[in-house]
C-alpha cells in the first residue's frame, strides 16, 4: 500500500516551459487535490476533486490546470512556466470531501522556474 | 472569513519535557481542527482530529490537542518530547462548505 504517490521529485524549468505532475492514490478515495507549499505562507489549494469526472478551483488557481484521469490518478499541468511558480508541490486525497476527513498527502514536487 | 493562526515560528523544548504547540482559530459555525506534521522533504502526515464531542483529543505518536471553544484554540500538546518530534507541525480548519485552511506552521525543536 504506497499511499499518494508523485513524480517527478524535482523538476528545473526554463520560463514558458510547460510540464505535467503526476499523482496517484491506492486508497480508493474519492476526493484529490492540489497544494502548493511555499514559506512562512502554509499550504495553499490550487485545485481539488471531490470525485471521479468533477474539478473546482482552490485558493491559487491562476497559471494551472487540472486533470481527474480516473478515481486514483490526478494530474497538475503547468501551461507556460513562470518564476512565481517555484514552490513544492503536494498532492492529496481524502475520503472525501466532506469536512470531517483528514487528508493524505504524497511526498511532494520541488519545482523551480528559472 | 475562515482563517488559523499558529502564534509561534519556532517552539523550543528539552527532551523530557512537556511540549505546547498553539494554535487559534476563526471560523462561521461549527469547526473541524486537524494536526498535520511534517519531516524534513516529506509531505505532511496526520496527527489528530477534532470533529465533535470531547475536547481532548488523542493521536498518533503520544499527542493529544485540546479544543476550547471560549477560546477558539486547539493546541497541540505531549507529555514528554523526544528529539524525534522535531518536525514542522500545522494546524488546520475547517468549516462546513469551506476548504481547508491550514497555518503557517510552526518548527518545534526539541534539544537531547
């Protein structure tokens, strides 16, 4: 039982550049997300969802997108790279979405934009 | 507006001795509380919850947090510290249609 699993773990990219992060779950939950973690500042949701074939957007959505491939995998794309990017990012999952659920988080992303 | 402020950047403590870590709240309705910790280069890791009923709660490693209304806070606590409880602890909210907000975090340190 791997849990939330990421990839890659670091990532260096030129501005404009574009690039997937990837991230699955093997606890048949319902609900994924998308965080960014930067200093001093907590974790900030970009995007969650709370199901299979639904998305919404968080608190930092602008510059991302996402995709729900199926109920364990959920993917982060980056269209066109920008410094104000560089940050870790963690993937989560959860019961679901309901506010009673703690979450579970993968090991994280550490992407820097030059 | 929903919000969680943890108060302290960095708690230091001696191995052996009792640790606090604060925590305080903000929310519209009923609040749903989380401790989450974190390693060096891992993702975060839950430690407790408060949901409803008692107001102190017990979770994973000897730690325990109490909620107190009056207050608005959840502060986590244990007993005994060890070196290995030296992470990044954070607090997080939430309130019903509401995502979760969590904290800044706060650096305990715990000195052998």
């Amino acid at each position: 039982n791997a849990g939330v699993t990421q990839t890659p773990k670091f990532q260096v990219l030129k501005t404009g550049q574009s690039m997937t992060l990837q991230c699955a779950q093997d606890m048949n939950h319902n609900s994924m997300y998308w965080y960014r973690q930067d200093p001093g500042m907590g974790l900030r949701l970009i995007y969650y969802s709370a199901s299979e074939g639904t998305t919404d957007k968080g608190e930092v959505p602008n510059g991302y997108n996402v995709s729900r491939l199926n109920k364990r995998e959920f993917s982060l794309r980056l269209e066109s790279a920008a410094p104000s990017q560089t940050s870790v990012y963690f993937c989560a999952s959860s019961e679901a979405v309901a506010e009673i659920y703690e979450q579970y988080f993968g090991p994280g992303t550490r992407l820097t934009v030059t | 507006a929903q919000s969680v402020a943890q108060p302290e950047d960095q708690v230091n403590v001696a191995e052996g001795n009792p640790l606090t870590v604060k925590c305080t709240y903000s929310v519209s309705g009923n609040p749903y509380l989380f401790w989450y910790v974190q390693y060096p280069n891992r993702g975060l890791q839950f430690l407790l919850k408060y949901i409803t009923g008692d107001n102190l709660v017990k979770g994973s490693y000897g730690f325990e947090a109490e909620f107190n209304k009056s207050q608005t806070s959840f502060h986590l606590k244990k007993p005994s510290a060890l070196v290995s409880d030296s992470a990044l602890y954070f607090c997080a909210v939430r309130a019903r249609g509401f995502k979760t907000i969590f904290g800044a975090g706060t650096r305990l340190f715990v000195k052998a």
